[in-house]
C-alpha cells in the first residue's frame, strides 16, 4: 500500500501571541473581511446509524453542501474529524467557500483505522486555505487528548460562532464530543442551526434519493447515443469517443479512438495518446462541452431528468477519484457536472 503523507501544521503554542504569524492573525482578517463565519461539529461514523464508510461519506458531503448553500456560508472552521467534519469541509471544498481546518493536535489521524479516512484527511489539509493545530498533548495521556479534542472545539467556536452547523444522532443529545461543543456554544451565545441528522434520516429511508453508480446506465459515458454527437467538425459514437479523443491533439491518435468499436476500446486507446500539455486544465470543460451534446438528446435528457433532485455519484472500483468515487474518496466531478446540467433541463 502507498504510504500516507500527512502535512505537519503548525501549533499555537508555537507562535508568540499576537506575532504576524500566529493563526489567529490570519482569523481575524477573515472575521474583519466576512460576516457569515461558521462551524460544524457532528457525530462520528461509529454513532451515525446504518453508516457505511465506503459508500456513504458523500452522502454526509451532499447534506453538508445543501446547507452551507442555504446558509450563505462564506468561511467555514472545521476539525477535520472523520465523519461530519470531514465532510463539511469536502462540501465546502467542492463550493468554492474559505475553509479553515484546525485540528485538535498533529497526529490524530493515527486514531482511524482505515487508510482511506487517512487519505482523504491529508487531502483536506493540502488543500485546506489556512490550518492549524491548536495542541501539543502527550498521545499517551489520554487526559491530555480529550483536553486537545475540548480545545479544539473552542477554538472553533471562538471564530464561527456566527452559524454551527450540527450533525447530531438525538441519542447522542446528552454525551460526546459534539454535545459537549453544543453545550459550549450555547454558554458563549453563539447560532445554533437547526441539527441537519433529520436529513440523513431521509436518506435511510428512502426519501432522499441517491444513485451510488451510473454505469450500465443511459447517464455513462459508455451509453451508445442515437445518434452520434458532432464535435469540432468530428463525429463520435459516444461521449467517451469524444472524450479519450479530445485528450491528444495528434490527428491520427483521435481518428484511431474515433473509430475504435466500442467506447471500452476508445477508453483503452485513449490511456496510450500522447497526452495535450494542457489537458488537466481542459479536461472538465471538455466534459461538459459532451456532456451538453449528449443530453441534447431527447432519451437522455429525459433519463437525466428523471433521477430528479437525486444526489449522482460516479461509484467505481477502478480507483477514479476525480471524476468519481472510490471506496469513499473521490472529488464526484462527474456526477457534479450531471446534477448541474439537470438543473438546466
């Protein structure tokens, strides 16, 4: 297995009060710039009845970014805790918001045991606007960790107490971590939204509407369009043709995939080309530059639309984290494209 590399960040503690460096000069920047900061704190995955970690997590990221979305959130803290925090700060990666993580102490990854929760903290916190660890415990004091984890909420609370968002089972109401931050908040006066655990409730029963993969399935790139789509003058059977094609610009490469008889064989080709220097900046408008032919479509369009206000995942087991999901992890560009172009059918 690859090894995980996890940022160090830097501790408070580390810093003299009040120095240019020190964290909080950055947050008060922010809370002079912004005026709808805020929070979250949630249960983790061990307390989320009926969670399943590989299939899941962006479940909680959809819940997380309909209400960041609702609320306006312009900042948002966060833990980087496995479970609700996560999530939050992956919902508000994927909308564009200011994401502060500030971690309890360095380190506390080596409290989870499944390497994809690793993973996709490390990629939270490379990608992360401004973080920080806001202690140093002993690990082997387990006092001095619960301190940290209490500190931590604190520090949250310190800067987005203008909206905490809560993920909270009502078993959960009186004990654990985020009873104590809500209990906290409630001291120091701050906005407590309406807990968003009803809306996971929903999606145990049915209500909120998930399609975890879309392969086989008129919403893939592999589905065999009526009629083939016109691109730059070009034809192609299907938008995976069109997509492994666009990847080179060698015209006997592209007319090699065009050609090829099934969009399996296109996706093959397309993995050998001789790749355009520019295609990681080009890649998602290509896709939706197909993805608007295709569903131009009247049977496609009409299959889109029907998945209503599902949430689209691009579930997979070939490791495709970036226009999918994988075991977990993955950024879901393309389910985020289709539920985008649904919204202008």
């Amino acid at each position: 297995m690859t090894q995980i590399t996890v940022p160090t960040l830097p501790v408070l503690s580390e810093f003299a009060a009040r120095s240019p460096e020190h964290p909080w000069t950055a947050n008060e920047q922010l809370a002079a710039s912004f005026s709808r900061i805020h929070c979250a704190t949630g249960a983790r995955p061990q307390h989320i009845p009926g969670y399943q970690a590989g299939r899941d997590f962006h479940v909680l990221a959809w819940i997380a970014e309909c209400a960041l979305k609702a609320e306006r959130t312009e900042v948002i803290f966060e833990g980087g805790a496995d479970g609700w925090d996560q999530a939050t700060s992956h919902a508000a990666r994927d909308l564009g918001i200011y994401r502060v993580l500030n971690a309890p102490f360095n380190g506390q990854h080596a409290l989870w045991k499944n390497p994809n929760v690793v993973r996709r903290y490390a990629d939270l916190l490379d990608t992360a606007d401004h973080a920080y660890a806001v202690a140093d415990p002993d690990r082997n004091d387990k006092k001095a960790v619960v301190r940290a984890l209490m500190d931590r909420n604190v520090e949250m609370l310190r800067w987005g107490c203008q909206g905490v968002l809560p993920f909270n089972p009502p078993e959960r109401e009186h004990e654990g971590g985020t009873a104590a931050c809500l209990r906290e908040a409630r001291k120091r006066g701050c906005r407590i939204l309406p807990n968003l655990y009803p809306e996971w409730e929903k999606y145990q029963s049915g209500e909120l509407r998930v399609l975890h993969e879309i392969r086989n399935t008129e919403l893939s790139n592999m589905a065999v369009l009526d009629k083939p789509i016109r691109m730059a003058g070009e034809d192609y059977a299907t938008l995976e043709h069109y997509f492994q094609a666009a990847k080179t610009t060698n015209p006997a490469q592209r007319q090699l995939i065009r050609n090829a008889a099934t969009p399996a064989e296109a996706r093959r080709l397309g993995r050998s080309v001789t790749l355009r220097e520019d295609w990681d900046t080009l890649r998602l408008d290509v896709m939706h530059a197909g993805l608007r032919k295709k569903f131009a479509q009247p049977r496609f369009a009409a299959a889109l639309a029907a998945t209503g206000d599902a949430l689209i995942l691009e579930g997979n087991t070939w490791n495709d984290e970036f226009w999918g999901v994988c075991k977990g992890v993955g950024r879901n560009h393309l389910g985020r494209l289709l539920m985008n172009l649904r919204e202008t059918l």
